[in-house]
C-alpha cells in the first residue's frame, strides 16, 4: 500500500512523510532486529525519495501513539533496576543502543539531506514534559543528555523535540495539539523556527467511545493562523493516514481502526471535503511560500475579533485576514478595500490583494464510504471449531502463593492469562458468590469448566470488580479465571512499574466469607489455540477440528472457514457485526483484535468493519479463523468491499 498511500499525500500537496520508528518491533528480542517485509524502515523512505517528497524520522523511542507499551519491547521491563526515560543508566544504554542502530543505517544507505537523502529532520523522545516533573531532576538531566546523545549522532539535520518547551540547543522545540496558532508559546530561541509536529486530524478513538469529527474548515483555519501568527513552517498531519493496528498492536482499549477520519481514510481513500479542502490550501500557502520565509511579518487589528498579517519583502506582499468570531460574518477594510470574512475563518491574500482562499469556504465536494457485501458465511457446514481447553490448577506449572502481575508472567506474549485455584469446600452453603477485582481489561471466570460470567474495565475506569453467582461442590472445586488485556499502557511516567492483572478475589458463601488473594495459584500464559498457532495457514495437523455445533453463547471457541478473494482492486474488510469479542486472522495475519460487544453511549459498537489489507490475500483458497471469547455468531459476518462516493 506504500506507493499508493505516498502518491496521494503527495498530490493532496503534502511534502514530508512524517513517521516513527516502532522499537519493540524492530527489536522484538535485545539484539535481535527485524526490517523485514512491512517492517523495512529503509524501503519505506527510499518509496517516499522515489517520489521526492521529505522524511521526519521520529526516532523516539519512545513514541506512545497509542501503540502498545509506547512502543518500547517488552524486554525492557525485565533489566535490572531499570526506569524507563529519565536518567537511569539502564535505560539510556538501551534508548542508545537502539537510536543509534537506526541512524546508522539511515546513514549506511545515504538517507539523510545532509547526504542528499530525503530525511530532514529526526525526532528523540516524544512530549517528555507530559512525564518530566514526576523524574525531578532526573527528568531534566535526561533531557539534557538525550539531547546531547542524538546531536552527536552527526546526522548533518536538525533534531526535535516535541512538546518540550525547554528542549536544549540546537534542538527545536515543537507544538502539538489542534490549535497550535494559539497554544504554542513559540521556539524557545530566536534562531530556531516555528514548527507544528502533530496537527490532530481527528482523535484516537477506544472500545466504548464514538468517532472524533474535525472539520476541514477546523483543521485548514489552525493550520493557516499558525503559518500567519506563529511564522510557523512546518505543520504535519497527525494523522493524514492513520491505518490499521494490525495483530496487537494497539495500546489498552485502543480500536484496530487507528485515525478513520484523517483524509485519507483507514482503507487509503480519500475523505472528501477533507482531503481536497487541504489541498486547495496547501497550494494557496505554496504560491508565496518564498515570500512567508523571507518577508517581514507584521500584524494589526481590523475590529474587536478580527487581526491582519502580513508578510513583506521586496516589493512582494502576503497577508492573511482573521475573523475570530465564531458566529457572524464580518466586512474588513484592509488596504483601501473591503473583504468579507466568513465566521471563524481566514482569507489568504498571497498578493495583498486577491483573496485565492479562505478557510471557510469549500470548494471540495463531500463524498461518503459505501460498503458493498461480496460474500455472506451463512452456511454452517462451510465452518468448523475448535473448543480452547479451560485449564486447572493441576494443569498449570506457574505457581505462587499470590496473585502475580499479568504483563510480567505474560510478557506481552499474549493477551491472556489464566488463574487457576484449587478450593476445598465442606460447608452447606445454599448460595454463593465468586468476587474479583481487576487492573486488568477483562475476566471470565469459570467453575469447573463450566462459566460463570465476565465483566471488563474501560479506557476511564482502570480497575473493575467481576462478581458472579457460584454453585459449590462439596471437596474439591476448580476455579478458573481468565484474565485479559486488550493492549498495554502507553503514556505516563514509571511505566514499567504498572500493574495489570487480578488485585483481589473472594468467595462469598452465606454469611462466611473466603478470602483467596493469598492462596496458592496457579497460572497458564495464553490460550491453548495460541500454543498451537492454530490461526496459522497451514496449522498444526494434529489440531482436531469439528464441525460448527450450536453457536450460541459458545465462549473460547475458534472458528475456521474458507473464502475467495473479492475481484478488482477496492480495499476489503470483514463485517464481524455479529461476533463479540476476540481477534481474526487471514492466511495467518492477524487483522487486529475486535470488540463488537463494547458498545458507546449511543448502544452502538465501536467499530464493526476490520480492514483486510489485499496484500495478505490469494486469488482462491484464503483462511479465515476467529476467536471468539463471548458467544458471538461466525453465521452472521460478511466480506465486503469499500468504496466512496460523492454526495452531490
């Protein structure tokens, strides 16, 4: 999808592809790396060089963007006496490492403009000052040092840091936001220029949560008061194509949908006005670019909430006309004539005289997604399933006197964690209760194989409590939970002191009550179909399959069909409406996770639609296999393609 995806950014009038560098994928293990495939660093930049357009290469490492652990590998987490991003030795020798591993092959391959390659600015660390007050003086020693560590990596281009007011010389310090032209405090030295690192497009978006809509007027009058107000000339998309979070990628609650309302769509196609409106006003900016960089800026006032710039050199004159109020039209007098301003909204001159566009006004027409249904997997006999097994305590080999954090047993190998307890029970008890609380995302929970119920946590609500009715056995009872997260954290500082995972559990049994926090657990990281990578194309034989039973309220089950590849070439994606919650993968790629079942205020799910890239199909003869963990339905899904269309 690169070339596609760069050939219309470039012609929606965009000039730099702005990216991270994703470290738990580049280093899955400590020294050992992938560039491979959909991972290949270099070929990316080399695509966008090939169509001459400029790279900024936001090293990070640390990136958040909603990405899982902020993009740090879980491997961190487990050397010694390490905090991650402040001035721990630990941590630096790594963040070092890795920088440096990626700068030198940007400079093995002749990649930055100092080597006349595309890359002409690099980024370290990301809005660090969200995080610096919590570290002390740690945090500020840190700055100062990553500072220092990125400048003498000699790139020959400028280094950024964004969100960091006091970011050390030479680096700029950089906005980001939605409303840079009045948040921005400005570069902190007279030398160094104004630049906006991520004009948010739209908003990411979690499981419960509904879509953010920015407008095209919104984004084109931000982007136009920071280039008059602030002198500023850089401004990046954040984002312009978000995509798709493919496999677990994600942070805690995050959709696989990453940024759908960016003009250019998750699926690569263009969102109208959006995309076009940009546009026309990346064109308008072009004209009397020359004229921005070089010209004297001034500014004036043309009424209570109206103000004037202009930019002039050499008998050359640009000037914007800004009507900040929000509900009326209002008629300025700027050199001897008058201009009409529409509400919230700024006219650009790029000769002091002729207006060639304003931010309000719209020339692009809308146009709307529309999903076509190719093909339907109503028929049974065309699915098969397998029953993941619910483990025991006799079962596991983990086990400890406590309830243990899940992100340390699991080591992000799996969103999965089972807790398995053996309880002795020799008292009546005509009712009872299993209670547990979580900082985990989800629990199921199961008596002796048979379940019992399930509860799940939010992005808002970071600890639930799970309670379900419980029929005991006299002897022995087998107590099974299944503990799940829907993504690791992302954000914050002392990150790799986070915990996830069950914090308490108690069995209610009449008027006694058990406590079984402290007792003796045991635990299996991830499911038994993960063990057997049974999402693979060409699984494990021994695998036994079965043909679709009753998929009625059917927990842990994974489902197995064929499909052909829709003809022509508009993108594809799985309609899993009917499912519930769980993950899908095509020809063994993992399509992200889904949450069907976690519906917004409105009752509606999140996202429903799962986009299956076509690079990942066949012609014929393609696998579909779902997990499903709730009871949802595979009768109902459908494949379908996406197109667009204009509202006329």
């Amino acid at each position: 999808m690169w070339p596609a995806l760069i050939s219309k950014a470039k012609e929606g009038g965009l000039d730099v592809i702005q990216t991270y560098v994703f470290w738990n994928l580049h280093e899955p293990q400590f020294g050992q790396y992938d560039f491979s495939g959909r991972y290949d660093l270099v070929r990316f930049i080399k695509e966008i060089q090939v169509q001459g357009l400029y790279v900024c290469l936001r090293i990070g490492p640390y990136i958040e963007s909603e990405w899982t652990y902020g993009g740090f590998p879980f491997w961190l987490h487990d050397v010694p006496a390490i905090v991650y991003r402040t001035d721990n030795q630990p941590f630096k020798l790594y963040m070092q490492n890795f920088t440096t591993k990626i700068v030198s092959m940007m400079q093995s391959e002749g990649l930055y403009a100092s080597q006349g390659g595309p890359i002409i600015l690099s980024q370290i660390e990301n809005e660090y000052q969200n995080v610096e007050k919590a570290f002390g003086e740690d945090g500020s020693r840190y700055v100062q040092w990553a500072a220092e560590m990125a400048v003498g990596l000699k790139t020959g281009v400028p280094w950024l840091m964004c969100k960091q007011t006091d970011a050390p010389d030479p680096l700029i310090n950089t906005c980001n936001g939605m409303r840079c032209g009045e948040t921005f405090t400005g570069p902190n030295s007279p030398n160094k220029p104004a630049f906006w690192t991520e004009n948010w497009t739209s908003f990411y978006q979690v499981y419960g949560g509904e879509p953010y809509i920015r407008s095209a007027e919104d984004i084109a009058f931000h982007v136009t008061l920071f280039i008059a107000r602030k002198n500023g000339s850089y401004v990046n998309y954040y984002m312009y194509h978000g995509g798709t979070n493919l496999g677990r990628t994600s942070s805690s609650y995050v959709i696989t949908s990453y940024y759908d309302q960016a003009p250019l769509d998750e699926y690569g196609l263009l969102r109208q006005p959006k995309w076009g409106h940009l546009k026309e006003l990346h064109a308008a900016i072009k004209s009397c670019s020359t004229t921005l960089l070089e010209g004297k800026q001034s500014n004036f006032s043309l009424g209570q909430l109206q103000e004037g710039y202009v930019f002039e050199e050499e008998g050359k004159c640009v000037a914007f006309l800004v009507n900040n109020d929000h509900v009326k039209m209002f008629t300025v007098q700027f050199r001897n004539r008058s201009y009409e301003l529409p509400s919230k909204s700024i006219s650009i001159l790029p000769d002091c005289q002729n207006v060639t566009f304003n931010t309000a006004t719209v020339n692009t027409k809308s146009n709307r997604r529309m999903t076509s249904t190719i093909q339907t997997f109503s028929s049974a006999d065309k699915w098969e399933q397998f029953q993941d097994v619910i483990p025991n305590f006799d079962q596991t080999t983990l086990i400890s006197n406590s309830l243990l954090e899940q992100m340390n047993v699991t080591k992000d190998k799996s969103d999965y964690l089972w807790y398995t307890l053996r309880f002795e029970h020799n008292l009546s008890c005509s009712e009872s209760k299993l209670t547990a609380q979580s900082a985990a995302h989800v629990t199921h929970a199961f008596a002796d194989g048979t379940y019992l119920g399930g509860a799940h946590g939010s992005h808002d609500v970071k600890s639930f409590t799970t309670q379900v009715p419980l029929k005991l056995n006299e002897g022995t009872n087998n107590i099974s939970i299944l503990s799940v997260m829907v993504g690791l954290p992302d954000a914050g500082a002392f990150l790799e002191r986070r915990f996830a995972g069950l914090t308490a559990v108690e069995i209610q049994c009449s008027e006694e009550s058990y406590d079984l926090t402290n007792s003796t657990w045991g635990y299996q990281v991830g499911l038994l179909g993960e063990q057997l990578e049974i999402y693979e194309e060409k699984s494990n034989s021994s695998i036994q399959w079965s043909p679709l039973g009753n998929t009625c309220n059917q927990t842990l089950t994974w489902y197995k069909t064929a499909f052909d590849s829709p003809k022509g070439d508009e993108p594809v994606a799985l309609n899993l409406e009917s499912m519930g919650k769980g993950q899908a993968w095509v020809n063994g790629e993992s399509i992200g996770r889904y949450w069907i079942s976690f519906h917004d205020s409105k009752g509606q799910p999140s996202q429903t639609l799962y986009h299956v890239p076509r690079s990942f199909l066949k012609d014929i003869g393609n696998s579909l296999v779902l997990f499903e963990e709730e009871g949802g339905n595979p009768l109902h899904i459908s494949l379908d393609t996406i197109s667009s269309t204009n509202i006329s």
